[in-house]
C-alpha cells in the first residue's frame, strides 16, 4: 500500500469516527472543557452504554482522550483543532441552504 494510500485510509478513519450527530455533539462540548461521562450522558440523552460506544469510537480514533479518577472517567479533546473542520463544514451547509433558497425565490 502506497503512503498516500495509507494516509488517506487513516483520514477516512477519523471522519467516519466523527460521521455521527452525537458523537459531533459531544467533541463540540468537550471543546468547551472536559466533561465527565455522565455528563455527556445527560447532554446527548442516551442511555450510558450507548454513550460509552460512542467515546470508544472517538478514543479509538485518538480523538478524545479519557482520565479515570475514582469512579469517574473524564473525556477531553485530544487535538482541538479537530473542530476547524467542523467550521468548514458548516460553512459549506450554509453554502448549500443559500443555494437552496436562490432556486424558490
């Protein structure tokens, strides 16, 4: 396998890791500060095994990181910067939504 190949596969990784509205929810509140698990539980709604997968997915991306202290486990970004792609993004669905509104005008 080439080195552009392997780089690429390892960028599809991270961005299937981040393809999922919960899993994006809660790397833009852990931009915010680390939170603990059972924050992210109540932020996100969902049950804790459910939320548990989901941080797994992140962390085997080496997107979060996870600290145990006790009997809690603390999430934090790994590299913020992550976000900026986020940005990007909602730059190009603003994009999209302006078009969509120039075809019914």
């Amino acid at each position: 396998m080439s080195d552009i190949t392997r780089k690429t596969e390892a960028r599809a990784e991270i961005l299937k890791a981040m393809a999922h509205p919960a899993r994006l929810f809660m790397m833009e509140e852990l931009a915010k500060g680390e939170r603990c698990v059972c924050e992210l539980r109540e932020m996100v709604g969902s049950d804790l095994s459910t939320v548990s997968k989901h941080l797994s997915v992140l962390r085997n991306a080496g997107l979060v990181e996870m600290d145990k202290r006790g009997p809690q486990v603390f999430y934090s970004l790994t590299t913020p910067c992550i976000l900026k792609f986020v940005d990007c993004i909602d730059a190009v669905v603003r994009s999209n939504a302006r078009k969509q509104l120039e075809l019914v005008q």
